[in-house]
C-alpha cells in the first residue's frame, strides 16, 4: 500500500482520500484554506469562508450520477447529507405530470440528494474525518514538489512536496486535487518539467445568481427542467438543503446590456418576465445578485506523445478539467475520476511510475474524457448561438450533433420518452449517444424538434427583456 498525499481537501480531494484509505492506502490531505466546517446548514452558509474556492456560495448542484455513485462507493456522505438537511429530488418526477407522462418504472434513477457547497463540503469532511488511514491538515499549503531518481530519462520524479519553506512530506504519488485554480503548471515549471499538454480559454458565460429561502421549508414547484435556455440567455432553477433554492441567469460575457441583472431591482424585473421562472423569485433573499465571470475551459494532459511531462503526480477532477459550470457536472466527473485512480491503483503501483502515469493517462481518457469533451462542445455551441441572437446573426453550424441537441431540447418537452432520454443526459447517466441508442429514436427526435419552438418555455424576446431591464 502506498502513502499518498493529495493537494486540496474539497469535495474531490476529500472524497478521493476517503476512497483510497478504505483501500488500505496511507493518505494525507493538505487543504490551504485553515477553517473548519463548524454548525449546522445555517451557520456554515453564514460564517465558513473558503477563500481557496472562488465559487463557494455560488449555485450547486449535484446530479443523479454523483449520488448514485457516492451512494454505492460511500454511502456514509449520503446518510450525512441528508441529516444536515439536504433535499432528495428528482430532475424527472418533481415536473408536471403533463411533460413526464406520470410516474414509471426506473424514474428513480433520476433521483438526486443536494445542497448548498458549504454544507455539501462539510457533509463530506465529517465523514473524512472518521475515515481510518486518513489525515486531514487544515491551513497548510503546498509550496513546492519533490523530486527523487528519475524513472525515466528526462522525466522529473515526484517523492513528495514541501510545505512552508523547507518541511517536506515524503509521498509514493502526489494527487493534485486543487481545482480551478490549481499551481500544477508553475509546480511543475519549478522542477523542469517539460509542459504539459494544455488546452486554456475564457468559457464566455456570466452568472447572475441569487439564493433564497422558504417559511415553509420547501423549495418551488418545478414548471420546467433546471437548465432551461431562451432567446439570448439561460436560466438555472436549483433546489438546495433546508428550504433554500438558488436561481441563476447565465448570459454571455460580451451581452453588455444584460450586465443590468448585476441590480437586484433589474435582476427581479426580468425573472418576472418568465413563467415558469418567476415563481422562483418569491422567497426571503439570502444574497444579493452574485456574479461569476472569467470562468476557465481548462484541460491539461500531464501525458504527451505517449511520455509523461513527470511521473508521482496524478490531476483529479478540475485540476485535470474544468468546463463552464451550468450543466453542473464537475462533483460528478471528479467522483467518477476519483474511482478510476484508486481502481487503477490496484493494478499499477506507484513502484512502476512510469507505467502508472501512462495507464493514468489511458483511463482518464476513456471514462471522464468523453464527458469534458460534451460538456466543452455544447458550451461553445450554446455560447455561439447567445452571440448570434445579441448580433441578429442567427447561429448556423455545420456540425449536425447541435442540430440533435437543439432537437432533443425542443422534443422533450412534447414526448415523455424523449424527456427520459434527455434527463439520462442531463443527469449525467447516458452520453448523448447512449441515451438515443434505441431503433428510430434519433428519426422521433428530429421530427418533434423540427416541429416545435426552439425554445419550448413561455419567456420574453430579447427586445422585451432589455426594455425590462432599461426601466
């Protein structure tokens, strides 16, 4: 078994420790941000700042794949969740029974526990924190790698890292489980490594959010699906723990009109403008209007050409890859990468770097790789057509998949069975070509797509939602 230590103790890093400790590993998590999750759901919304995490108060959301797998690898942190008040839902049966035609057999694989990202991390840790073989230091950042023999000409080996100016935590692999902001490149420069393999742009999207709360404890009726897209402009609708519930306008970064939603007063007077939106305005604020931006479309591949850039040293999750955060799959990819490396752990040991980092790289590719690439492709396809309906320039691509995409958005509002292929998607249980496998089923989308608005949900033109936003 070997000794590991992980950078970052978010919800990838600790759930990533708590996986390869209960697999006999001895594992150390070094978290910078030194406070601890104290208090029930209202206090740690109110007094943990985690100032390592840029987005800790913005909207979360954790998908039927996330808890369908946490509930098979760890179903303590489910147990946990929903004693600090997490809300189960469904993304199918909490709509009307008009779009999902009632309920069926197998519809509760669309059920969901989620919460706002304070009590999510804190649910995670108190199990993490009574996890055998695992240590948890809070306050202690990384400040450089170590390395030891090469296991290859050229390649840096990684026998652990540094923390304040000169103590060193010996380690068989480090985990770099930082997230969005990970010092990976400038760690590996400081050793000279060669540079890894990194595709960097600014994803083009705003978030508006705002989180809200109930008397009653419950959230609102769901009317429509969480992500629901109009005419220049998106719209996120999230149940969260405790009878709160965040909403997000997600636009494009060069909208600058729509930069009016950063106002409370402008923000409400648009959310009024969409029905099956509207209602989830009318609750106590918890926030102002939050805004998000420059948020990173990021992949890096510590294998190039076949060679590793250096070997001791895995990416998880975000610090591998991060994508625009709407469609809400990042918990998910990093759980399921977080199971690929301790599964690949079993058979590759850290004795073997080279071996490990390569095959690493091979399993990355083939489990989490298809969903960063879908992700990164309908974010750049939506953003597109955001762009093209600010300019009038209606948004054309040659690439038929958007085609199907915009289909299946359209149809599954019309057909139940669609809606179910749709939701596999969404909920991150099928990739798109997986959940239109069935015979004639691609042929059905198409002609119902073709048929219907291109955006189902009532909602404002852009001309009427400016004016909104002028007065």
């Amino acid at each position: 078994m070997a000794r590991i230590v992980i950078m970052g103790g978010g919800l990838v890093g600790l759930t990533a420790g708590m996986l390869l400790a209960r697999d006999g590993h001895r594992v150390t998590i070094l978290e910078r941000d030194a406070a601890r999750p104290v208090g029930d759901a209202d206090e740690l919304w109110r007094r943990w700042d985690r100032h390592g995490v840029n987005q800790f108060r913005q909207l979360h959301f954790m998908l039927p794949r996330w808890r369908a797998d946490m509930e098979r690898e760890l179903p303590e942190v489910i147990a946990e969740l929903e004693a600090m008040g997490g809300a189960r839902t469904s993304m199918l049966s909490t709509l009307p029974d008009e779009l999902t035609g009632g309920r069926r057999d197998g519809d509760e694989r669309f059920e969901t526990v989620t919460a706002r990202r304070p009590v999510l991390e804190a649910a995670v840790a108190a199990v993490a924190e009574r996890t055998p073989g695992l240590v948890i230091c809070r306050g202690v950042a990384v400040t450089g790698l170590v390395t030891g023999p090469a296991a290859a000409a050229g390649v840096p080996h990684v026998t652990g890292v540094t923390i304040g100016e000169a103590t060193v935590i010996d380690a068989d692999l480090v985990v770099d489980a930082t997230g969005r902001r990970s010092p990976c490149g400038a760690l590996l420069a400081a050793i000279g490594a060669r540079r890894p393999e990194e595709e960097k742009e600014d994803c083009g999207f705003v978030y508006y959010a705002r989180h809200f709360r109930s008397p009653d404890g419950y959230s609102p009726a769901a009317m429509e699906r969480l992500l629901q897209h109009f005419e220049g402009v998106s719209i996120l609708t999230l149940p969260c723990d405790s009878g709160t519930w965040g909403v997000a306008f997600v636009t494009s970064a060069r909208d600058k009109p729509l930069r009016a939603l950063r106002h409370p007063s402008g923000w409400e007077a648009a959310l009024k403008l969409f029905p099956t939106a509207a209602h989830w305005g009318e609750g106590e604020p918890l926030t102002g209007v939050q805004v998000i931006a420059a948020i990173e479309d990021r992949h890096r591949r510590l294998v190039r050409d076949g060679r590793p850039a250096v070997t001791g040293l895995a990416a998880l999750g975000d610090a591998w890859a991060c994508t625009n955060p709407s469609l809400g799959r990042g918990a998910s990819i990093g759980l399921l990468h977080a199971c690929a490396l301790r599964d690949l752990l079993r058979e590759a040991a850290p004795a073997e770097p080279e071996r490990l980092a390569c095959r690493f790289d091979e399993v990355t590719q083939a489990t989490v790789g298809p969903l960063y690439r879908s992700t990164l492709e309908f974010d750049r396809h939506r953003l597109a057509e955001i762009n093209g309906e600010i300019t009038g320039e209606p948004y054309r691509p040659a690439d038929p998949t958007w085609a199907v995409t915009k289909a299946l958005y359209t149809a599954a509002a019309r057909d139940p069975d669609v809606l179910r292929a749709y939701t596999a998607v969404a909920a991150m249980l099928a990739l798109p070509r997986q959940a239109l496998a069935a015979p004639g089923l691609v042929e059905h989308v198409m002609t119902l797509g073709a048929g219907g608005p291109r955006y189902p949900a009532p909602g404002p033109g852009r001309a009427e939602l400016l004016d909104a936003l002028a007065a």
